[in-house]
C-alpha cells in the first residue's frame, strides 16, 4: 500500500515511535467468543466467529472493542471462499485481515507479539494466523 512505508521494528529509536508493542497470550484468548453482533448466525459463521476470537489476537481485539469487525470479517471472508467470489470481495478480506492483525507482517505493523514461545515454553509453537492455530489447537 503506497505511503504506509515499512513495519516498525522492535525496540526502534525513532522519536515518532509507538507505544510499547502488545504481548499476547500464546494459547489463545480464553472463555468464550462474545455474542454474535447481528442477528442470528449461520452455522459456518458461528463455527468461524468461534475459532477466531480463540486465536492470540482475539486478546487485543477484545481489549480495543473490535467485535463488529470481526463479525464482518466473518461474514466477508466466507463469502470469499465460494468460487464466484468478486475480486473486490478478496480485497477487502485482505484489507480486514491485516487490521486485525491476522498476518505476520500486520502483526508486526501493529506492534503485536505472540508470548511465551519457543525457549520458554517448548510445547508452544508461535502462532500468525488462523490456519496454524487450528492445526496446532483445534
């Protein structure tokens, strides 16, 4: 994306920095996911709403109040999925996706960290994105 130049990293000098970057929970975000925000869920999107808001990066968007777009990244990215799906519907899945932090590089952009991996905890792999935490805790 043109003008948004390269993520910041880790510990920069720089005297526009951000804030400290945010740890979040290797396991996931505990409980569960908060209620669906529009009416009544189709199964798919229950199972998806579920499955997201277990991952790392639930534990922000809880903290910043993010579940509507969570909720509409549910609803685009299964669209997105059937086999007519528009160009433009696959664009604003990536777009939603990076702003939520579902990525490597938009974790980085955002300043997030998965916690307590490798060394410390071997059990623990570090988790990026949704497919990898199924496979590592679904």
């Amino acid at each position: 994306m043109a003008g948004m130049g390269p993520p910041p990293k880790r510990n920069a000098r720089r005297r526009n920095a951000r804030p400290d970057w945010r740890t979040l929970p290797a396991a996931g975000r505990a409980g569960d996911p908060p209620p669906w925000p529009y009416a009544r869920p189709s199964a798919a999107q229950a199972r998806l709403w579920a499955d997201l808001w277990a991952t790392p990066q639930a534990a922000a968007w809880e903290e910043l109040g993010w579940a509507r777009v969570v909720a509409r990244y549910t609803k685009l990215v299964l669209a997105a999925e059937k086999a007519n799906a528009k160009a433009s519907l696959l664009a604003e899945v990536r777009q939603l996706e990076d702003r939520l932090g579902l990525s490597p590089m938009a974790m980085r952009r955002l300043q997030w960290e998965i916690g307590e991996v490798a060394e410390d905890h071997p059990d623990l792999a570090p988790v990026t994105d949704l497919d990898t935490y199924r496979e590592l805790y679904g």
